[in-house]
C-alpha cells in the first residue's frame, strides 16, 4: 500500500503529540529568541510604565499631607510638575513598549509563515489530496493572526503589567504592611477560577478556528463551482451549509467572549471586597491616629491602580489560550512528514536522451480495494513518443504521475535514463520534466508572467515564439493588454481553449527534455488542435514523450502505442498494427477515440 496519512490519523498523530508548553518553548526557541534585542528595550519600556505608575501613587501621600493639610505652597509646586512628568513618562513607554513588541510579534508571524510555507512545499501530493486548500490556507490567516495577537497584546500586556503589579504591590507594603496584607489576599482567590476557565477558553479557540477552516473551504468550493450552484438551483442548500458554519464559529466566539467577561467580573467582584476591607480597616485607623491620610490616600490610589493590570492579565488569557491553539495547529501541519523524501546526499538526475523505463510498477491506493497499477512495465527510448490509451480508470495518468514522483510505486523501478527516480533530487527531476494535463492550472497574473512561470528570465521573443507553437499568438494579440493582460484566477478571463493554449506555451518554453502530455488537447477546438499539434510534432523532436489521450489524432502518430488494462500492458504496437488485431485497442478506436474532446477523462484518486 503507498504510504500515505488520512486526515483523521494526521488529526489524531497532532492530539497526542508534545504538550503545548512544548510547543510554546518551541515558538521561543526558533522564533522568539532571534528578537532578544527589540525583547530587551521593550523590557525596559515596561519597567519605565511600571516605574512611572508606582510615582503616581506615591505622588499622592505629599498631596494631601503638605498641601492639602499643611498647605505647603513649595510642595505644591513640585507636586504640579511632577505629575505631568510622570504621565509623560508613562505615555512614552507606553508608545515605546507597544511599537516594540507589535514589531516582535509581526517578524515572529513573519517567520512562521515562511516556516511553514517551506513544510508545506516539501510535502508530498498524496498530503494536498487529503487536506482542504482553505483549511491550510487557515493556519496563515487565522491561526498566525491569531498568534500575532498573543505575541503583541498577551506578551506585552502581561509583561507591561506584570511588573507592574510587582512594583505597585511592593509600594502597597512600603506604605502599610498590614493594610497590604489585607489587600493582596484577592491574588490567589482570583488565580483559581481564571486558571479553570482558560482550559474552556483554548477549548472554544481550537474549535472557532477549526470552523474558520472549514468557512474557508466551504466558500472556496461554492464561488469555484458557482455557474454549478446557479443552473441546479442549489443557492439555498449551500447558503444552508454556510449559515450552520458561521453559527458554529458564532458560538465558539461567544463561548470565548462569555468566559473573558467572566474573568473580568471574578477580578472585579474580588476587587470590590477587598476596596471594601482596605476602606473600613484603613479608615478606622486613620480616625484612631494610627495612619496620616496621605499614606491612605497613597495606598488606595496603589490599590486602584493595582486592579487595574489585574484585570487586564485576566483578560488576555482569552487572547493567551486563543494563540496557544494556534501554535497546537500550527506545529501540527510541521510536524506533519512527506510521505516520500529525498534521500541523503541524493545526486542530481543526469539526462542524456531521457529513456524512461516503467520495470514492473504496482501501486494500490489507500482508497480502492484493487491495484492502480499491477506489473506495469513498457519503456519509452530516448527521442521517442510513446502513447498510453486505455479505458477510463485503466491506470494511464496514475503512470504519468510516477515520472516526476508525484508519488511513489509500491514496488517496481520508474527508471530515467537508468536512474531510479527515488534515488534523485526532486529539483534535478522536476528541471527534466514538462508537464501538461487537462486540469488546467494558471495564476492571476498576466499572460507573459504565466508563460513564462517555468522560465522567467525568457525573452519576450522567446515567449511569443511559445505562444504562437501553442496557437495561442493571435488571440493574446486581441486581449485589452496583449501579453500584459491579467487573466484572473485560474484564468477565469479567458475561454477553456484558451487557457489550455497557454498551459501548452508554458509547458514548450520550458524546453525540457521530458515532456508528459495527459489530455493535453482536451478543450481545443479542431482547428486549434491541429496547429498545436503540429507544434508538438516539432517540439517532439530530440525529447521523450509520454502522451495520454483520448483523441485518436493525439495517439496515431506515436513511435508506439501501449494499450493499459487493469494497471497492466495488453497491447502495444503501431496504429495501424494494433487496428490490425482487433483487439481492445480496434474497439477503443471504435468507441473512446475519435476527434472530439472526451466526455469522461481519467481522474487520478487521491
């Protein structure tokens, strides 16, 4: 069986894998550490705040003791510049602290973007053909923004008030050590139930943005197959399905939004009781002469103070356990391994006349019961055309597949030139191979950028020159821009003959000396087919080429022709000799083959 990993066991593989303190240690290690330098200056901001909050409050025990009782004019004074120094302090680190750690928190995104953009190009197909485009799409979106969050808001928030709190509670024991005790009794009756619900939070955030995926995946499907939604009337089944996704994620925020504002009012509920004690305790003992008012004064503005970073620590816990699920998620798809993998110091393919040899290929697929391909064994020599036809699902593009290791055979050798495809570098590989097929894949960009996507340093000569082999000159020439026009998403802009035209002009600019042709000529009309056609005829010439088709034009002119059933070769031979057998190839010709378009291509399974 190839080796591959369902969703379901690639979900289950990530639930028991490393604890999340684990993985936030792994964040810090690769990603965090590298911003020490920015880490320590907004260190130092923090300390600033906390510095600058703490002299407020003391400002307060010379203002009611001197000025307001003693009505001392010189304290006055001094008391009415410093406040504005203080809170100019405070308004500048602040700015510092926060500019600082947003600028942490944007390089870290940054740097785990690019991380898991490169795990993700080393994956294998079988791995995209398990996963949902958009679900993936997510973990750079949602989850990232969701971790820019914690690393900008969560990190500062509770680094800022933090010490903070510490500088604040040590002004509250230089005040009134007895009174301090009385007040920091809130601290551990609040850690309890904040702790509890933070496992609810990281809850709720694991499934909102499991939900945000599969929004993602849902409306990617529906705006693909739109003209699909519209002519069966299915408009109100999908606007069902979104509506039950969008409920699903409304409830998972509420559920986050429930609990924060459920740790807000434990620390506030905790605060107001212990205001209530420090109040009645210290007042009395201000009315008995044990306190002076301004060290009361001082240390309820503390207190107040002191509340305040409380509840905002409680708060970013939302936030904390919301980036915690995303780094879960984000680890998740890292950790994930390619099914095939480049061997240790792998050499580079070495091309000469580029023969390829399938020699007893077998390979089942995790999702049927039977063989893909049961002993398939044909060689294409060097220079040579040689044509796969078959019926549908008789293993034709499951064969093209293995060449350029889209996947791996289960046993058997795909050989280039007597290399064994497994044994090489993907990129030396991949550099040998031209590659086009009926699923037509282009970018939203202009024509010249999407001929030229396998060669961009080609000359605009050098473009045009593919473009028109690939009949495709003459009606670049008619767009609003030439060559400059940007044809949308998946070339949505242009017509099916169109955008397989510049698949072809892609794929004969790349010159490679392996070209692997499945459906190539689907979506042409006649006439377009037969310029391209002859422009293979040329582009042929010195190259191997593996040609897949269901048009008997495509496949009368190969070298030779090799008749797939079953995964296995039962005919092979020349047009006009395998008609001459009447055999499985005589009534394909009969049925499958002719010259127009065919109605039910070979889908390769997942």
């Amino acid at each position: 069986m190839m080796t591959t990993r369902t969703a379901r066991e690639a979900g289950e593989a990530e639930a028991a894998g490393p604890s999340t303190l684990r993985l936030v240690g792994r964040l810090i290690k690769d990603h965090l550490a590298q911003q020490w330098g920015l880490i320590a200056l907004a260190v130092l901001c923090m300390l600033a705040v906390a510095a600058s909050t703490s002299a407020i409050a003391w400002l307060m025990k010379p203002a009611v003791n001197d000025v307001f009782a003693r009505h001392d004019r010189d304290v006055l004074m001094l008391i009415a510049l410093a406040f504005p120094v203080a809170f100019v302090l405070k308004g500048l680190a602040n700015y510092g602290q926060r500019t600082l750690m947003n600028r942490v928190g944007l390089r870290v995104v940054q740097r785990c973007r690019e991380a898991l953009y490169d795990h993700l190009q080393g994956m294998d197909i079988a791995f995209f053909a398990q996963q949902q485009t958009a679900a993936l799409v997510s973990r750079f979106t949602v989850d990232l923004t969701l971790l820019k969050n914690t690393i900008t808001s969560g990190i500062m928030v509770v680094g800022r008030d933090a010490v903070t709190m510490v500088s604040l509670v040590v002004s509250l024991f230089l005040l009134d050590i007895e009174l301090a005790l009385i007040a920091v009794t809130v601290f551990p009756a609040a850690v309890l139930p904040i702790a509890l619900l933070g496992k609810r939070v990281r809850k709720a955030a694991r499934g909102m943005q499991a939900q945000s995926g599969q929004l993602d995946a849902l409306l990617l499907q529906v705006f693909q197959a739109i003209r699909v939604v519209k002519v069966y009337n299915a408009g109100e089944h999908e606007r069902a399905r979104v509506a039950a996704t969008v409920d699903r994620i409304y409830r998972h925020l509420m559920r986050s939004e429930r609990i924060g504002a459920a740790i807000s009012m434990v620390v506030e509920i905790l605060s107001g009781f212990a205001f209530a004690a420090v109040v009645i305790y210290g007042g009395q003992r201000v009315t008995a002469g044990d306190l002076d008012p301004g060290t009361f004064f001082a240390f309820i503005t503390s207190l107040f103070l002191l509340y305040q970073p409380i509840k905002r620590i409680g708060g970013v816990n939302v936030v904390a356990q919301e980036g915690m699920a995303a780094v879960e998620r984000m680890y998740g798809v890292i950790d994930t391994p390619p099914a095939l993998r480049e061997g240790k110091d792998a050499p580079a393919l070495v091309v000469g006349g580029g023969e390829i040899v399938f020699d007893d290929v077998r390979l089942t697929y995790p999702t049927q019961e039977g063989p893909a391909l049961d002993g398939l064994s044909f060689r294409a020599p060097a220079g040579a055309t040689v044509a796969l036809v078959g019926r549908s699902g008789a293993g034709k593009s499951t064969a093209l597949q293995l060449v350029p290791r889209f996947y791996d055979a289960d046993g058997g050798r795909v050989l280039i030139d007597g290399q064994d495809v497994r044994a090489v570098t993907f990129r030396s590989l991949w550099a040998a191979i031209a590659m086009v097929t009926q699923e037509i894949i282009l970018f939203d960009d202009s024509v010249r950028a999407n001929i030229a996507y396998g060669r961009p340093g080609a000359s605009q000569a050098e473009i045009e020159d593919a473009a028109r082999h690939a009949a495709a000159h003459d009606f670049i020439l008619a767009l609003p821009e030439g060559y400059d026009t940007v044809i949308g998403e998946q070339g949505t802009r242009l017509s099916g003959g169109q955008r397989q035209r510049l698949v072809i002009a892609r794929a004969m600019l790349k010159n490679a000396p392996i070209l692997l042709l499945d459906e190539a000529t689907s979506a042409l009309d006649t006439e377009s087919e037969r310029h391209v056609r002859q422009a293979f005829e040329r582009l042929r010439q010195g190259r191997t080429c593996i040609v897949v088709a269901h048009r008997l034009s495509t496949v009368m002119n190969a070298d030779i022709i090799h008749v797939i059933d079953a995964g296995r070769i039962v005919e092979s031979g020349s047009h006009a000799a395998l008609l001459a057998e009447g055999g499985l190839y005589a009534d394909l010709c009969a049925t499958d083959l002719s010259d127009e378009p065919a109605e039910d291509p070979e889908v390769v399974p997942a």
